[in-house]
C-alpha cells in the first residue's frame, strides 16, 4: 500500500511540476512584469505550498520504504 501511495505520489509531483509555466521568462519579463517582485496570486500560492508539501511528504514514504526493505 506504501509503494502504491508512493508511485501516485510521484506521478502527481512530476505532473505539477511540468504543468506549472516558467516564472521568468528572461530580460524580457523586466519591461513588461509590473510588480517584479510583488507576491504571487493564491493559485500559484497554493500550487507551491501543495508541491512543497507533497516532496516533503515523498522524501518521508521514501526514507520509510527505505528503511523497511533494507533490514
């Protein structure tokens, strides 16, 4: 049940993060970006705390599965 919630787990992460568009898109973004170092809007907020929160929660069923099948 672990390596399934992992495996999904993983799937998940690689899918978010490849679907997220680049922030910077080089010295173009310093003409047209109004707010260059405002903060981010709450969907994106909440698209980063949900990917830091999922490879937190993955490095954690990995360091686990890693102990169990390696004694």
């Amino acid at each position: 049940m672990l390596k399934i919630t992992w495996l999904l787990l993983n799937i998940f992460l690689i899918i978010i993060i490849f679907s997220r568009s680049p922030q910077n898109k080089g010295f173009s973004s310093f003409a047209t970006k109004s707010n260059l170092l405002g903060s981010p809007n709450s969907a994106e907020r909440f698209l980063n705390n949900l990917t830091g929160f999922g490879i937190v929660i993955y490095f954690i069923i990995a360091l686990k599965l890693n102990l169990l099948y390696n004694y």
